[in-house]
C-alpha cells in the first residue's frame, strides 16, 4: 500500500515535469502605469461649482473642461474636485487630462433623466442594450482620446442609480440606462484609487479601447440592483484590473465585444484582459463572466489571485447561436470560493438577440479554457457546463480544484469535452481523461504565450506609459 502510493507520487512528479509546470503573469505587469504630473492644475470651484448636493453643477464640469483643452498640447491638465457633494449631469473629457477627487470629494450624478443627454448606439449593438434605439450618455464620458487619469485620494462617484433601477423596474424608461465612466475609441486610461456606487446601469465602460488600467477601486451597488455590471470591457484590448472590491447586482467583471450580426460586422475583439487581485460578490451573476455579448471574439483572458463570497456563480461564459465570435484562451488561476451557487458554469443557449435578424447558423467557437487551482467551502455546485448540441465547448481543462460541494449533483456537463486532473469532487465523464502528460498541449497555458508575447504586445504597452 505504501510502496503503491509512493510509486504514484513519484510518476505524478515525473510527469508533472515532464510538461514543465504552468506559469503564471507576475503580478508586476500592470504596475507600471506611472502617473505623470500634469503641470497645469484647476479647481472645479473656480468655475462657479458648488458642493452643496443640490446645485447642479454641470455646466461648469464642461466650462472647466472647455478651459483645460488649452493645455492637452502643453503636458495636459489636472481638475481637481474638493471635499463636497457636486451633483452634476453627464459631462465629457478629454485628452492629457487628469480628473483629481480628493478625499470625502463625492460626484454625485443627477437624479433628472433628462442631465443624461440620449446619444446613438454602439455599432457592435445596432441598439441600446436594454431599449432599441439610443441610450443616455455615462455620466463621465469620453471618445476618441489619449492618455486620461481618472482618479484622487479615494473619492466617489455615486450614480444615484435607485431612481433609474425604479425606472427600469416599471418599465417606463424611453432609452437604455446610462453607464457611470464610459469610455469610446481611447488609448491610454488610467481609472485607480476611487470609489463607484450606485450605478444606472453598468458602473466602467471600456468600449473599442486599448491600454486601460483600472486598479484600486472598489465599486458597490446593492445586491438586488438591476444590472449594475461592475466593470465591462467591451471590444478592448490590453486591459488590466487589478486590487479591486467589487460587490453589484450583476456580473463583476464582464468581458464583452458585439451582439450578434452588429458585433459580428463591426468585428473588434476583446483580447490581453488581465485581471490580478479581484474580490467581490454578487448574489445574482458571476465574478467573472464572459459574453453574453462576444460576437467579435474574446481571447487572451488571464485572471489570477481571486476571491469570490456569497455569490451565484465564479466563472461563467454565456453565449448562443447566433452569436458567432469565440472565446479562446482564457486562463484562471489561484481562486477561493466561499458560498457559491455554482463555481463554473457555460451555458451555450443563453438566446438574448437584438433582433429576428440574427443568423441562427452563427455558431461560437468556445475553446482552451483552463481553470487551476480553486479552493472552495460552501459550494452547491461544482460546475453546470452546457455547450450548443452540434458544437462542442472544447479543451476544456481543471486542474488542481478542490470544492466541498453540499449538494448530491456536483458536476453536470453536456457538449463539452475536455481534461481533468485533480479535481474533487470528480469531473463529469466528458472532462474525465487526464491532461498529463498525453494532453499538454490541448489545454490552453500561460508558459508558451508568455515566452511569444513578451518582448511584443506587453512590451510596447509598459513603454507607452
Ligand atoms: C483609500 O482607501 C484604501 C482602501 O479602502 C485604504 O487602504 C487607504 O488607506 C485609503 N487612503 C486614504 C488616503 O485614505
Ligand atoms: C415609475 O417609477 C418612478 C420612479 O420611482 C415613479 O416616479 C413613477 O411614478 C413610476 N411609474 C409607474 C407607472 O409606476
Ligand atoms: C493610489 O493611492 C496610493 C496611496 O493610497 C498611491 O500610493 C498610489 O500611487 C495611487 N495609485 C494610483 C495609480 O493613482
Ligand atoms: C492566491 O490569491 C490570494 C488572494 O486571493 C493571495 O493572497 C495568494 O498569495 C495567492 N497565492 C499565490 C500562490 O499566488
Ligand atoms: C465541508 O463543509 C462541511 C459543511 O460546511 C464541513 O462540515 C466539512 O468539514 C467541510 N469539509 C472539508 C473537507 O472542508
Ligand atoms: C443535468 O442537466 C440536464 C440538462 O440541463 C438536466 O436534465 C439534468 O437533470 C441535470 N442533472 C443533474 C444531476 O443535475
Ligand atoms: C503548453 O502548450 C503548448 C502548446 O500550446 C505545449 O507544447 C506545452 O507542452 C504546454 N505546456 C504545459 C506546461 O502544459
Ligand atoms: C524576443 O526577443 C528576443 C531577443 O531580442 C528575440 O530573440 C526573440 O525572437 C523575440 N521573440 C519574439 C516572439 O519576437
């Protein structure tokens, strides 16, 4: 029995070398993002503001803004918010510009529908996510710029989101919610050491973006609230969240590109997502979702040193036919759980179309997923992974997954296929066959991208800050 178990223990480490052990991103990677110092510097209340939490203040957001403009050629410019209440309406920013909020400084969006003008779909949507037609501009807004700092000493930006969840509740909304920050068509943003609550809708927007850090935020919605997506990048590449709390009616981080045939024609990827750190919990949704919107691809998802309590689900990838698109690539590693519904779940039917006009034939092609190490107490289920009959979800690969799942059922897969190795409770018959040695290759890892991209793509990123 002894000399059995050693034996066992002695291939396993052979073989396990034999692969050669999966790396992981260092955690230094989205570090350096220095901050430069912008040299010209204004106070919102130098333009009339005031922080009473009751006057309306966003004419002099834009007027200040308006002013700064002068400088995005000169180093660009810092508006610095102190300590008060400044309720305001959507306003946009610009390029080389650094939106400062102090300590106990709180931008507090307007509870008037109407300070949140209506402004035309995103191509990849052909609509408003929730309404057809347009929807109303974030309350921070930004297009086609360079090198923007949202961020202070742990200010907040509050949506007062409750008058829009009522509003969407009763079904008397004309237009799709607003977002708290989006972003379109930029390069180069910083969003760290702030405070989201409330938000309309989703809180951080992304969309057809590169370079984005967000780090050190922590974004809060209550538990019940409607769609309050914490951070969603969407057709972006070279993302990096990092050090965030995250606790929202929604998803907390969803990574997204297009819906259906608009996602499918405008054709931009989401790619280079890396996420370290994260922590959170939502009672409805996933930590980490991918789709449903995926429609241009999705690929390169790293996720490492995750915390997720209380919530429905860790993992998740919602797609359908009809989508089109891929996910591919995507890799998680180190995650505890704690009271989770259902740690992994696929679900390859999710329907949700824009239209009658999408193209049932328009099948995703979901593979090279990879999950590794995950603890986890208090688990309902250990994984509901559910592919599209006729295309199969493919290297599929868990290893090293040890959950203490209450219920009878853990593991509940159909038109999946995949590997396993050490996972308690044990994988569903289809992810059953080991992945060392024999299968290496099949499952997505991290040691031979690395080794490809290092010297390119992450390059150039770090240097451009
Ligand atoms: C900002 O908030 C973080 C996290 O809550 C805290 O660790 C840090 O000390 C705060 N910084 C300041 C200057 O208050
Ligand atoms: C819908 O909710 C809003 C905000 O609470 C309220 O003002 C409005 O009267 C409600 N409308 C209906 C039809 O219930
Ligand atoms: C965030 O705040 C900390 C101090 O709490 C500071 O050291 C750090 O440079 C800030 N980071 C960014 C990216 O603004
Ligand atoms: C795993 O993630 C946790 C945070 O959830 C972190 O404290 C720990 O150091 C990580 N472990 C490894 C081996 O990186
Ligand atoms: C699994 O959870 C149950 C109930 O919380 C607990 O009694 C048991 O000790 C746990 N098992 C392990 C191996 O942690
Ligand atoms: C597994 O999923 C199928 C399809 O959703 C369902 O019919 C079946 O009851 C499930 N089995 C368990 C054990 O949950
Ligand atoms: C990583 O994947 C490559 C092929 O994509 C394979 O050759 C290599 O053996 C894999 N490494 C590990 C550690 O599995
Ligand atoms: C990375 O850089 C090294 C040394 O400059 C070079 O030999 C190698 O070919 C580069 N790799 C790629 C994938 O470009």
């Amino acid at each position: 029995m002894r000399r059995t178990s050693t034996l066992v223990g002695v291939l396993l480490v052979l073989t396990l070398i034999s692969c050669g052990p999966w790396r992981v991103w260092s955690s230094s990677l989205c570090k350096q993002t220095n901050l430069e110092v912008r040299p010209h510097s204004v106070s919102i209340t130098e333009f009339g503001a005031v922080g009473d939490g009751v006057t309306l203040n966003t004419k002099a957001f834009q007027n200040a803004i308006f002013y700064l403009n002068s400088f995005a050629d000169k180093g660009g410019a810092k508006l610095f918010v102190p300590a008060g209440r400044w309720l305001t309406g959507s306003f946009d920013l610009i390029s080389h510009l650094t939106l400062w909020l102090d300590k106990d400084a709180v931008i507090l969006g307007s509870t008037n529908p109407d300070d949140w003008p209506v402004v035309d779909p995103l191509p990849s949507y052909g609509r408003g996510r929730e309404l057809p037609g347009g929807r109303h501009k974030s309350l921070i807004y930004g297009q086609d710029l360079t090198d923007v700092v949202i961020t202070g000493n742990n200010g907040t930006i509050d949506g007062q989101g409750s008058i829009w969840w009522s509003l969407f509740r009763n079904k008397t909304l004309d237009y799709t919610r607003p977002h708290l920050v989006e972003l379109m068509n930029s390069a180069g943003v910083l969003i760290s050491n702030l405070t989201f609550l409330d938000s309309p809708f989703w809180n951080i927007h992304p969309v057809y973006c590169s370079q984005v850090t967000v780090k050190k935020v922590k974004i809060l919605a209550p538990l019940d609230s409607p769609n309050t997506d914490g951070i969603d990048p969407d057709s972006s590449d070279n993302v990096c969240i990092e050090d965030c709390y995250i606790s929202t009616g929604d998803d907390l981080i969803a990574i997204k590109s297009g819906w259906d045939e608009y996602g499918i024609a405008f054709g931009r990827p989401s790619t280079n997502i890396i996420i370290n750190r994260l922590t959170g919990r939502t009672a409805t949704s996933a930590g980490i979702a991918i789709g449903s919107e995926m429609s241009g691809g999705v690929s390169e998802v790293h996720a490492q040193d995750i915390r997720f309590f209380d919530s429905y689900s860790a993992i998740r990838i919602k797609t359908s036919p009809g989508r089109g698109g891929y996910v591919r690539n995507v890799f998680v590693s180190n995650m505890t759980l704690e009271n989770v519904d259902i740690a992994i779940r696929f679900t390859g039917t999710y329907g949700d179309h824009p239209d009658d006009k999408f193209d049932p034939n328009a099948l995703p092609l979901i593979e090279k997923i990879t999950i590794k190490d995950v603890i986890g107490q208090n688990i309902k289920r250990a994984g509901l992974l559910e592919g599209i009959e006729g295309d199969n979800f493919v290297n599929i690969c868990l290893s090293n997954i040890i959950l203490n799942v209450s219920s009878s059922y853990s593991w509940n897969c159909s038109n999946v296929q995949g590997y396993s190795d050490f996972v308690s409770p044990e994988a569903c018959k289809p992810l059953k066959e080991r992945i060392f040695p024999e299968h290496c290759s099949d499952c997505y890892n991290l040691s031979n991208h690395l080794q490809s991209s290092n010297n390119q793509t992450r390059g150039a990123w770090l240097l451009s800050w």
